[in-house]
C-alpha cells in the first residue's frame, strides 16, 4: 500500500544522463560488453568509436537518351519468355453453338477461324457430338490471355452477331457485351411483346441501324433477348435508347436523342 501511496513526482523518472553513469561500482563482472571508451572486458573485446566519411549523393537525369545517361551501368534487357518456359499448361475454352447458328457457322467458318489461327496462333475445332467449339492454346501462343478473347470473339458470334463486328473483340480491350431481356424493363407478353420488339427493330431494321450509328455500337436481337456490342458509354446510351422504346417511347425521339447525347460527347471529348 505504501508504495501505490506515493505521489508520481516522488517517483524516480530514468533520464538520459543516467546511461553515462556506471551501472555498477564494481561494473567488471556485469553479463554485456563494457562500451566505454579505452576500456575492455573480460573477453578483450575494446569498443573504438569509428570515422564515418561524408556520403555524397550524386542526381541523375533520367530524361537524357539510352546514349546520353551517366549511369555507369547499362540497364539489362531480358527477352520475354515463351509459354513453354513459363510453364504454362494446355488450357481449353468450349463455346456452344445454339441450333439457330449452325448454318451461319458453317457458311462462315473459314473467316471465322482465320483470325484465330493466324494471328491468335490457337488450336480451334468443331466438337459435332457436344455441338460446341473447342479452342486450345498451343507453343506458338504468345499470350494466355488470347484464349478468353477468343473464347469472347466466338460467343459474340454465337449470339448473333456479324463476323466482321465481332472480330473487333481480338483487336480491341475497350469492347464489351451487354445482354438484357425485354421483361427485365418491363412485363409484356402476347401481340404487346411482338409490338415492342417491332418498335425497337423498325421498319426493315431502320430503327435498330439509326441507334447504332447514332451510339456506335451494334445490336443483335434474338427474340425478347438484346445483346449489345460496343464500349461501355457507349453501350449506356444504346440500352437507354432500347429501354425507352419498350417503356413505349416514339422511335423518332430516341434516335434524335441518340444523336444529341453522342454529338455533346463528342464536343466535350474535343475541348478536353
């Protein structure tokens, strides 16, 4: 009890000077090295205070040409290893082919895997028995990653879409596909769900051409499904449009607006 009554100033406080103070008088048997100067321990070991030289620090300009730099080294250049020495195993994508898309394959199959073999350097066959297109990677593949773009660029096709507009995918990494259903906007069914998928295609297809001019995207209806191909702003001013013409908007407006939208972003794109 006497010692929880002290007061804290009572209460010795360790200060820095007390480290110089010997810790014990007869301080030669203590267990560490003795770190004073000149004098040794019991295993001979004397602690000497060392000269250190002033570090000068030298800036280099990164900005001078490969010819031009004072590092005085060359920066080591490292080839890309290949899929075999990364170690990479044999991997398989398998897209199926609906019924409704099996004459187009057929008709289109020798464009369709040209790009493929050639430039993609994939493996890529017709499974008849699963009814699905299988694509395999090989040694020549420079990138794994080719496989999923394939992989995209067939189910593209799959659903509808041109072979020309879906080869795009392999070209470009900005291309999405979106794919939505009628009744997700709103719940049709019977002559007003035929009506609505004429209101959004149009008169010979007028309608469907205009938003995808005005949004530069294209569109692929199958049935009360609508998949669209494009970048994703894009792709969010094409479904507004669609989304609108089943809510039962006039087709004349939308493409109208479609046009607005795409000429302020394009405005705003060229004073930024």
């Amino acid at each position: 009890m006497d010692a929880l009554s002290r007061k804290a100033i009572d209460t010795p406080v360790p200060m820095d000077d007390d480290l110089d103070e010997p810790a014990d008088e007869g301080g030669k048997g203590g267990y560490g090295p003795i770190r004073r100067k000149g004098e040794a321990s019991e295993s001979g070991i004397i602690f000497q205070p060392a000269e250190v030289e002033d570090v000068v620090i030298e800036t280099v300009d990164e900005t001078k040409g490969e010819g031009e730099s004072d590092m005085p080294y060359s920066k080591p250049q490292f080839p890309a290893l290949t899929p075999k020495e990364q170690g990479v195993k044999k991997q398989m994508r398998r897209v199926p082919v609906p019924p409704h898309r099996m004459t187009p394959l057929k008709a289109s199959w020798v464009q369709l895997i040209d790009p493929i073999v050639e430039h993609m350097k994939l493996q890529v066959r017709m499974n008849t028995k699963r009814r699905a297109v299988e694509i395999r990677n090989s040694e020549h593949t420079p990138d794994i990653g080719y496989l999923q773009k394939t992989a995209d660029y067939m189910k593209a096709f799959m659903l509808g879409f041109d072979q020309a507009d879906a080869v795009a995918l392999l070209r470009l990494d900005d291309l999405f596909i979106q794919s939505f259903e009628v009744k997700d906007v709103k719940r049709l069914q019977g002559d007003h769900l035929s009506r609505c998928i004429g209101r959004i295609a149009g008169k010979d297809g007028k309608t469907k051409y205009a938003i995808e001019n005005a949004t530069r995207t294209r569109i692929s209806l199958c049935e009360d499904k609508i998949h669209i191909l494009g970048s994703f702003a894009n792709i969010k001013l094409a479904r507004d449009s669609i989304c609108n013409l089943i809510l039962g908007s006039a087709p004349g407006r939308q493409t109208q607006n479609c046009g607005l939208c795409q000429n302020a972003c394009r405005s705003a794109f060229d004073t930024s």
